[in-house]
C-alpha cells in the first residue's frame, strides 16, 4: 500500500502545484473508478493494466495512459510467471479512444521487464500547458551482467504527433562493472528542464534498486 499512497500524492501535486489547470487522476485494480473507466473504454492493449492514469489537458482533451502486464509470450525462466509488459497514450474521443504512441517489451529466457511504478509519472516540467508521460521500468535478470534501468520520455513538443526519447543507466552487478547512463538522441534534443525531471526520475528509480 506504500506505492499506492505515494502515487496518489504525486498525483495531487501534478494537479495542483506543477500545472493547476491540468487535472491528473491515478487508479488501481482495486479502485471502483478503475473499473468504471474499463466498463466504459474498454482495454486497448494486450493484458490487464496495473494502473491506469487519466489526464484531463485544457484545449487539447483528455488522454488515458494504460501500463499493462500481460502472460509472457516467449519461453522465460527469471520466475514462475513472467510478464510482458503492453503501455500506451489514448486520447478519448466520443467515448472511445484514439491511440497516440504504445509501448512493449517483453519477458524471454531470464530476462523481465517491470514496471517501477513509483516513478512513473506525468509532469508539465517546462511549463508549455502540456503535460510529458514518463515511463520508468527495469530490466530484471539471473545474469551477472549490468541491467538496464529506462525512463522513457513521452512528449509532444512538435504538431500533434507524439515522441519517444529515452535514457538508460546500466546498473552493475559485478565488482568489475561501472555504472553508466546513454541518452539517445531525441533525449539529447529535449527542453533542459524536460530532460532534468527524467533524469531526477532516473535517479530515485536507481537509489530505490540498488
């Protein structure tokens, strides 16, 4: 119940001190609007969301973000029931949905992906009136080699489309490894303020695995 408490919190404060007009509202399995919202737009992504975030954004609508788990596809022996994972942005639209940019990876042999979900996170960093979606999750091994921890970056600075940017920090298991972080190229093209918040984000993710 901790990690449900501290999102509902970050979820007050988007609302209210980083962007008041924007109007962002987390759920849970367990929370009867949780249901109430798949009654109504259904599940647009393969397996069951584990949360589900809905952002109201003055002048452009409202966007539901979906980060579900589904069975695992490819063989997969990191535990007894591997997961892939299925996320994606919709825009509601006359009560359906409109799908703006999805995301996947998968479990396979004794590779799983997981979400974080204390750092993922939707914030308005540079203050355009637009919200960015920041998606966070690890890579989990039985190997010895550096696990990748991500915050991918969703935003939409240019027209209508949305944009993927990604930073990773390769986290080491061996004596003989160091840390280290790659930033791809759109990540090295975001606004400052856009690309401190991920990296912020980055490092609590890391402080709170390693």
């Amino acid at each position: 119940m901790i990690f449900r408490t501290l999102i509902l919190i970050a979820a007050c404060t988007i609302g209210i001190v980083s962007f008041a007009q924007i109007q962002t509202e987390v759920y849970f399995p367990a929370d009867k609007k949780y249901t109430e919202i798949m009654e109504d737009l259904g599940n647009p992504l393969s397996g069951n969301p584990v949360m589900i975030v809905k952002t109201f954004v003055p002048n452009h609508g409202s966007y539901v973000w979906f980060l579900n788990e589904s069975k695992a596809k490819n063989s997969a022996y990191f535990d007894n029931n591997p997961k892939d994972l299925h996320a994606g942005i919709f825009l509601e639209d006359h009560g359906g949905l409109l799908p703006q940019i999805v995301f996947k990876d998968f479990a396979v042999g004794l590779a799983q992906p997981k979400y974080l979900i204390n750092s993922c996170e939707i914030g308005d960093a540079n203050n355009d009136g637009f919200p960015e979606f920041y998606l966070t999750y690890f890579e989990e091994s039985d190997g010895l080699d550096a696990k990748p921890l991500k915050v991918i970056v969703y935003t939409r600075l240019a027209g209508d489309k949305f944009s993927k940017s990604k930073v990773t920090a390769w986290i080491p298991f061996q004596l003989e490894d160091q840390y280290r972080e790659e930033k791809d190229a759109n990540f090295r093209l975001l606004p400052q303020d856009i690309g401190r918040k991920a990296e912020k984000i980055l490092k609590v993710a890391k402080n709170s695995i390693m």
